[in-house]
C-alpha cells in the first residue's frame, strides 16, 4: 500500500518529547525562505533516529505544509484540528494542534512584518484560544 505524507507523522514519537517536536517546528519555520541547512538536517534526523535524509523528507513536507495552513488559514483550535485528514491518528492531532496554536499568532505577525500591511496578504485573526 502506498504511504502518504500523512503516514511519516508517526515518526515523530521517535524524538521522545514534546519540546523536541517543538525544535523541528521552529526550525522548519525560521528556515522556511532558505530549507534547512545539512548541519540542521542532520541534527533533526539524529533526533528522530533516522539512517538517511530520504526518510526525513516526507515528514519535514508534511509539517511544513501544516505550519502554512496553520499561518494562512486557520484562525483557532477546531480549526487547526480540520488541517489534519481523518487516517492521522489524535495522539498526533492533539500534539501538532498545541504545538502549532501555540507558534500562530507570533508566526502570522512575523509574515505580516515582512511583507507589510499594505500588500494586500489576508492572514485570518487568531481567535483567543484560552
């Protein structure tokens, strides 16, 4: 059976903590203009216990396809929960949820920053997700 993007989020138990998930994250968004550089690469794949860069791609894909729907299209929690496809088990659902509600209103004001209000970008308000 074929995997999907979807199908690597697994690998991300294999970093053993929330705050190491945390890391990758931050790290995708501030090298999100350039990709990650080889030293970062490799220090995120020792993190997940992966032999090679070819079995870190397909997760690196998804969480940054996660991190852009998060910051130009979803505006709270429920709809951050949405961003995921039904076959991503919760466990998943809810760490990337927390993580990502948690980085959205300081990642949406960083793209608002760099490309000014008077571009015309629609980011959607964060709701306050107390």
């Amino acid at each position: 059976m074929e995997r999907t993007l979807w199908d690597h989020l697994p690998l991300l138990v294999r970093s053993g903590s929330k705050e190491l998930v945390e890391y990758i994250l931050q790290a995708l968004w501030r090298t999100r203009k350039t990709g990650l550089d080889p030293t970062e690469r490799e220090i995120i794949r020792n993190m997940l216990q992966l032999p090679n860069d070819s079995d870190l791609d397909p997760l690196l894909v998804c969480l940054r396809m996660l991190i852009r729907r998060c910051v130009y299209e979803s505006s709270s929690k429920d709809d951050t929960l949405k961003l995921f496809p039904d076959e991503v088990e919760p466990e998943y659902k809810r760490l990337l949820t927390l993580l990502l509600q948690k980085f959205q209103k300081e990642w949406q004001e960083e793209v608002l920053k760099e490309r000014g209000q008077a571009s015309g970008l629609q980011i959607p308000q964060a709701a306050n997700t107390a």
